[in-house]
C-alpha cells in the first residue's frame, strides 16, 4: 500500500522563510542616544564654563576709583585691568579713568590700552577691559586710580582664551554629537529600505534572495 504524500510546508525549498530587515532597528536608539548626549553634554560643558568663568570674575581684586589699594598677585605673566560701572556691556567709560601700577620693587608697570572689546556681566559684576600689564614676578602691586567715582578697576587673568575655549568645547560636541547621531540614523534608513525592496522583489519573483 502506498504512502500518502508527506505535506509539504509553505516554507519548502523554493520559498524560505523571510528574514529579517537589517540593520536593526536597535540602531535608531544609538542615533538617538548619540544625539541627546551631545545636547545634554554641551549644555554641561556651557553651565560648567558659565559658573567657572563668574567665580573666576568674583575672584577679581577691586581698587575704587578714585583710590589707592594692593593687588596680591601669585603668578607673574599677563593680567587685565578690568573697568566696572554700571552699563559697562553696552557703553563706554563714563568719564576719563587715570591708573598708575606701581611692581613689588616700587617701579612702574607699563600698562598697554586694551584695543579689542571684551566686556562681561555676572554675579553683579559688569565690566570692559581697560588695560593689559605684564607681571615680571609675583607679589603685592600697587594700584593708584583717578576719575570718576562711579567706576572701580578689576585686576585679574584674561578671560577671553579660557571662555571662547569651553564655548568652542561646549558648541563642538553638541554640534558633533547631533550631526553623528542624525547621520547613523540616516545611514540605517537608507540600508533598511534598500533591504525591504530587495526582500519585496524576491517574494515577487518568487526566487530565493541570496545574502
């Protein structure tokens, strides 16, 4: 007696299985991811420099105008003079502000106008740098001022490497992180609907997709 025919299954050879679409969708989350943490980094990175930058301007030693005082400087190299009165980020000096340094030896520092604009306001402090001087060696440094009473000189480090730098940093990896996360995502799509056609084709062929 003869055998009834085994059934066949409709994933017999001549029609496989379809597999899956790649890449995987799991790729999307690492876009995803790639694009929050170069937000969420460079706001960090921005917050950090923000509050860095007003205890750094905080730290300022203060001489009124006019008056007499003593900076204490512990580092030779480059220091700004710093101009403070109110407007300061928008306007110029209200009046004409005379200043003389004398070094720890009791000699004259040559002070350099600052020609660039560079102003600030934070922490209740606003300012636009004056003059620029070179500190020979460390020590107390007199500062003699004259003119208007509405204004108070600031001595301290420059700001502006230090601030352009962590915004630099802080535009870079939001910037970088964005544009690498929208590129993988990008990149997966293109892959995955290439893939769905070729998958689609070979079904309507009826041929089996080699891979």
């Amino acid at each position: 007696m003869s055998q009834p025919p085994f059934p066949t299954s409709p994933n017999s050879v001549g029609t496989p299985a379809p597999r899956p679409i790649t890449p995987s969708g799991r790729w999307f989350a690492l876009g995803g991811a790639l694009i929050a943490l170069g937000i969420i980094g460079g706001i960090a990175i921005g917050g950090f420099g923000f509050l860095q930058t007003s205890a750094r301007i905080d730290d300022f030693q203060r001489v009124k105008v006019p008056g007499s005082g003593v900076v204490n400087l512990s580092e030779s190299g480059g220091y700004t003079v710093y101009v403070e009165y109110s407007g300061a980020s928008s306007r110029g000096t209200p009046g004409t502000v005379n200043l003389r340094v004398l070094d720890p030896d009791g000699k004259h520092v040559e002070l350099h106008k600052y020609d660039a604009t560079i102003t600030y306001s934070f922490g209740g402090h606003e300012g636009r740098a004056g003059f620029s001087f070179e500190a020979a060696k460390p020590g107390a440094y007199r500062v003699t001022t004259a003119g208007s009473s509405q204004v108070t000189v600031a001595v301290g480090r420059g700001l502006g490497p230090s601030f352009v730098g962590t915004l630099l940093g802080a535009l870079a990896l939001g910037f970088g992180g964005v544009v690498l996360g929208v590129l993988v995502i990008v990149v997966v799509v293109v892959k995955r609907s290439a893939n769905k056609r070729d998958a689609a084709a070979g079904r309507s062929s009826g041929r089996p997709l080699e891979y």
